[in-house]
C-alpha cells in the first residue's frame, strides 16, 4: 500500500518521530500563548482589587514564561531549576532532566498541578467536607494528566518501542484485551500465586462454619500455649489471608510461633442470596458466633480479639453487644488501622454524602450486591500514583507482564458486600459518626455504647495510611472505656501491618504519656527502628492468662474439623 514503510524499524522509527513531534507541538502551543499574553502581562500591573485567584493566574502564566525562557536558552536557568529536583518516580528518566523538550514537558505539567492544587485552596466551598472533595478531585486530575502517562510523552514508552522493534505496542494491546476480559487492572502477575498453595499455608483447620464465614483454628507450633485463646477479625471487604501471605511475612504465622492459639475468621465471598444480609447479621454470625465457638474449643472464660480495619470495627461492636449482655467474654482488644470515630476518615470520606449514600440506599440497601471490583477500583483510585497509572504504562504502553508481588495479588482478590451491610456502614459511621456516640446505635438489639469496653486494648496506626488516617485511628483513645496503648507506625495500611521483625525494617512510634491529640501524642513519641511486632507481642503476653499444655488436636467434640486451612470460602473468587 502507497505510504507503508516496508521496514518494521523505518516503521517503529516513524512512531518515536510522531512522538517527539506531538511533544514539541505541545511546547510550542503553550509557548505561543505564553507569548500573545506576555506584552500585557508585562504593561498591566497587579489592581489593587485582584481576587487571590487572578493574583495566582498571574503568578503562574509568569512562572511560564520563565520556565519557557529558561528551556530555550538550555541553561536550566533559576526559573527552572528550583521549579523541583527530579524524585518523583514518574520523571525518573534522564530525557526528563536534561533540557530536552520532555524536560519542558515535565516542568510545565508540574508548574499546573502545582496551581490546580493552590486554587483548589482558594475556592470557596460549603464545609471542610467538600473542601477534602474538591482536592481529591484535583490531585486525580492532575494525576490522569501526567506526560508519563501519554505514549507520545513518555521518553521511556518510546525507548521501549525502538529496542523492541515494536513488539511492545503488540503487547501492549494483548495485555489490555485481557484485561477488559477480566474486568480489572492487572496489578502483578497472577501466575504466581495460589491460595494454599504458596499463600495462606500455615497449618490449620477450619472448625466451624456457618452461612457468612468459616473459623479456622491454627495447629500449635510450641509445646505450651496460652491458656487465652485470640480471635482475628479481617477486614469483610478483603480475604483475610492478608495476614497469613507467606511463612516469612505471615503475621498468623509469628503468633502461632509466640504460642497463642490463633482463630482467624474467613468471610464468605457474597453471592446474591445473601445480598440482604446487614451489619447485625455480620455481627451475629461472624464474631459473636466466632467468641462462643472459639471458647468453647480453647474450654477458656474469655478470649483475646483482635480487628484489622473494618474488621476492627466489627469486632469493637461485637465487644460492645457482649458487653450490653453482660458476657465478660473479652479480655483485651487490638485494633489495626480501626476507625471508631469517624469524623476523620481520610479519602473514603470524599465518596460519601448524603446524596452518594441514599443512592446506594435506594439501589441496594434493601438488598443486592456492592461487586468487589467497583470496591477495588475505588480503594486503587486513593492511590492513583502507585497503584493505577504505572500499571496503564507498564501492562499498555511498554507491554511488560507486572512482576510476581504477594500483597498486590490479595489486593486483587477483591469481595461483594451486601448491601444493607454496605449502607448501614456508610451512613451511620462514614456519614453520621454515630458509632461513637453513646446509646446512638442499636446493634442485635442492644444500645451501643463503645465506652463501655472497658478492657486493656491496642491501638495500632500506620502514619501514611490513606485509607485509615492515624489521627482518626488515635481518637479511638477518647471512645474507649478502657486503659489504651497507641503505637503509629511507619508506611501504609497494608505495608505497615505486614512488617515482619526479620526484615528489620522500617519504624514505630511510642508514646506512654498521656496527649490529648494525635499531634500532641506524636511531638513527644520516641521512634524506634524496626518492626512493632515485637511491640505488640510483648504487650499480648500480658494479657494470655498463663500457659498450658498445647492441645493435640484441633477442635473438640462438638467442633469437629471440617477442612484443612484455609478452606473453601477463601477460594470463592468474585
């Protein structure tokens, strides 16, 4: 055909050519604007009645043509070169940083995030709630509009294409056709990875089970064990073998080894008939079913719990219906990343008001399904940077296969909700705090009132948690009855959790003064390097009630075991 190049390599080089081209007419679009502005911008000064927002438009279309007069000049200029070193990950080609139109690409984009960000600031919005709104908004917008992202942008995309003869843009289209296959966006590579294969692994039995979860009981690893059994609650919203990933990073695994006798609860991957299923049904039949079961095996009084996120606080209104029946069946309580008060609750927060909530109430609040993927999507849209665009470059635009990541695979493992669970959950804790409030909520039939929970408890934090902000994690101190201790560590929600001693890395903060505030708290807290396992295992032994004889079989009499670990439930897929 007339104007095909007959050689692949003219081909691949007539693509980077387009490219480098698409990326200089960009340049040259925004430096004649730059340009038809300037004499006014130079004439015109400042009016003393400016708006801040006008003050700040003009602040950036002159910071553009410094930056431009910078880059023509190829010196870097002052202009330039304090606009931002080069440590964001997207940018970390050397064509980003080395004069070259890319350079210029980069600088101006950076140059507008920065502006879209200060504007947002300048807006004038009803409440703080909308304000958060609005800068979610911002930071996704100027994330989507990154150079990076744009195969004529990216330096490295167009790199790819030439050493690989074009053969990655062939990839690149056979990973996203898979993935619109899937429904979702490929994170690591799923080949490598399967439950009770090489996850989830520790040896167990579930040993009981009802419509909504299984319990799995943990064979001993030591000769003597406490006499206090501890009970985990996941997350319902997440499989639970999160902490229980790999021998060398399952936190299951670590506690097993420091003799406890560990049950774990495993949630049912929703179908449609359970889709009518509420927030009193999964505290009936997930940790108030679990507690009975749990000491009735272990032949003990009361029992340690344990809540991880959501999970947490399911186990915190568990605690709270057994305290209004006057069952002393908790002896201590830990909360990982749990919010109790909600009223900072971080990103989520910007998905729910009272016209988000009572759509979903008419839509499914009566019954019907939250699908795991839109869950997913919603979780990976807070952390667009890391979880979302370098999986669009890497998987379309360089057509590479991600690499095998533990986390990243149960982070795709994704779960349905029901929806009277999903809306009760959104509006009486997200939107209208009510948890923490005393006598606010009635749950299996009796008044709430988490003040009550007056046992010994744990409160852990991640610091850079986008999910659970450790400064709403730290307001549980003022919810519960009870003496609490508060540890903040380092990373995210899932990378802090799952920190393992062995690996030594990271830190953890320790206050034991008393802070009326989390900055209070943290301005006076001592870090300490590694992992607060170890932390956290030192306070637990105190709370295990002594030890005895680990028992030679798993169950008893009435809980027989059903199942070796980790059971069918966790291996039902979405």
């Amino acid at each position: 055909m007339a104007g095909c190049a007959a050689d692949p390599a003219q081909a691949v080089q007539e693509v980077v050519r387009a490219g480098e081209a698409f990326a200089r007419a960009i340049a040259g679009l925004i430096a004649s604007q730059q340009a038809a502005i300037a004499p006014a911008l130079a004439q015109t000064p400042p009016a003393a009645g400016d708006s801040e927002a006008a003050q700040l438009q003009r602040e950036l279309a002159a910071r553009h043509l410094a930056l431009w007069a910078a880059m023509v000049q190829r010196n870097g200029g002052d202009a330039a070169s304090a606009l931002a070193p080069v440590t964001d990950r997207r940018f970390s080609a050397p064509e980003w940083s080395d004069g070259s139109h890319f350079d210029y690409l980069r600088r101006a984009y950076l140059l507008n995030a920065e502006y879209l960000r200060r504007l947002a600031e300048l807006a004038p919005v009803a409440d703080e709630r909308a304000r958060r709104r609005l800068r979610f908004v911002v930071r996704q917008i100027a994330d989507a509009m990154a150079p990076s992202n744009f195969a004529a942008g990216n330096p490295e995309i167009l790199r790819t294409v030439i050493e690989t003869g074009g053969a990655s843009l062939t990839a690149g289209i056979r990973n996203l056709i898979a993935d619109l296959a899937r429904g979702r966006l490929s994170m690591t590579d799923e080949s490598a990875f399967e439950v009770g294969r090489n996850l989830a692994i520790t040896p167990g039995a579930v040993v009981f089970e009802n419509a909504l979860m299984q319990l799995i009981q943990y064979a001993p690893l030591t000769q003597k064990v406490a006499k206090r059994p501890l009970l985990i609650v996941p997350p319902c919203i997440n499989k639970y073998y999160v902490l229980d990933l790999q021998p060398e990073n399952s936190l299951v695994r670590f506690l097993v080894e420091q003799g406890h006798t560990v049950f774990v609860i495993s949630w049912r991957n929703v179908a449609a008939e359970l889709g009518r299923l509420g927030w009193d049904d999964y505290l009936e039949l997930g940790p108030l079913a679990a507690i009975r079961v749990v000491r009735e095996i272990a032949r003990a009084d009361d029992l340690n719990l344990f809540g991880f996120c959501i999970g947490g606080t399911l186990a915190a209104s568990a605690a709270a219906v057994a305290a209004a029946r006057d069952e002393k069946s908790v002896a201590s309580l830990t909360l990982l990343t749990t919010l109790l008060d909600f009223s900072e609750a971080g990103e989520l927060g910007c998905f729910v008001d009272e016209a988000a909530v009572s759509a979903r109430e008419a839509a499914i609040g009566a019954g019907g399904l939250l699908r795991g993927t839109e869950l997913a999507a919603v979780f990976s849209s807070l952390r667009a940077n890391d979880l979302v665009w370098p999986n669009v470059i890497g998987n379309y635009l360089k057509g590479a296969t991600p690499p095998a990541f533990d986390i990243l695979y149960w982070n795709a493992d994704s779960t349905n909700l029901p929806g009277p669970f999903l809306t009760w959950y959104l509006r009486n804790a997200y939107l209208e705090n009510r948890l923490a409030a005393p006598g606010a909520v009635r749950l299996c039939g009796q008044a709430c009132d988490l003040g009550r929970l007056d046992m010994p408890a744990y409160l852990y934090a991640s610091r850079e948690d986008h999910i659970v902000p450790w400064a709403g994690a730290y307001r549980s101190r003022q919810v519960l009855g009870g003496e609490t201790t508060f540890v903040l560590g380092a990373s995210g929600h899932i990378a802090g959790v799952i920190n393992p001693p062995a690996k030594n890395r990271r830190s953890y903060w320790t206050n034991d003064a008393p802070a009326a505030t989390a900055g209070e708290w943290l301005d006076a807290a001592t870090e300490h390097r590694g992992s607060w396992w170890a932390h956290w295992a030192a306070w637990l032994d105190g709370h295990r009630g002594g030890r005895r004889r680990a028992p030679r079989g798993l169950g008893n009499a009435r809980h027989r075991p059903i199942e070796a670990a980790p059971g069918r439930y966790v291996k039902e897929r979405v």
